[in-house]
C-alpha cells in the first residue's frame, strides 16, 4: 500500500484530512501507472483503473465484454493483483 512517506504522519506536513486523502490518491495513482496491468484475457483491451470513495476498480474498457471488472478493491495494488491473475480458458494471457 502506498502511504505518506513523513516519518511523523501526514499531520506533521501541517495537512489536513481533505488534503491528506487528495495527496495519498495522487501518489496511488503515480504508481499505478508505472505498475504493468495486462490486456483483458476476455477480449484482449486494455483496462483502466476507476478510484472511488471505497477504493479502486481494474475495469475493461470495452463495453461488451464477459468479464469486465476487478470490483472494487480497497487498495489499487489489490486490484491490479487480481486483474492480472484473471484467465480465460486455462491460460493466463
């Protein structure tokens, strides 16, 4: 998980809660944009990672296809984990 890098906590940078959460999702989301996230295994386009109150989402951008999404995950490290491992027909793609 990706967290504040202040030994004393984000309290100690003098940020506030609101600030906080909106700093924290903009490093989560540096990183996972570095991570690799596989095509879908389904119909072979490349996802995209939704973030909402909950946590994050792996979901394929198309529209059609059998499997599209992760589900909401509490952490993007976690969705990424399972969208990666998903598999069609026996075979990882």
């Amino acid at each position: 998980m990706v967290t504040c890098s202040n030994p004393n906590g984000c309290s100690g940078c003098g940020w506030d809660e609101a600030t906080k959460a909106r700093r924290l999702l903009e490093i989560r989301r540096r990183w996972a944009s570095s991570v690799s996230i596989r095509p879908c295994p389904f119909c072979g386009a490349i996802p995209e990672i939704r973030y909402c109150d909950d946590g994050a989402t792996v979901r394929c951008k198309n529209p059609e296809c059998l499997q599209p999404t992760t589900g909401v995950r509490t952490d993007v490290e976690t969705a990424i984990k399972l969208w990666n491992r998903r598999v069609h027909g026996g075979q990882i793609v």
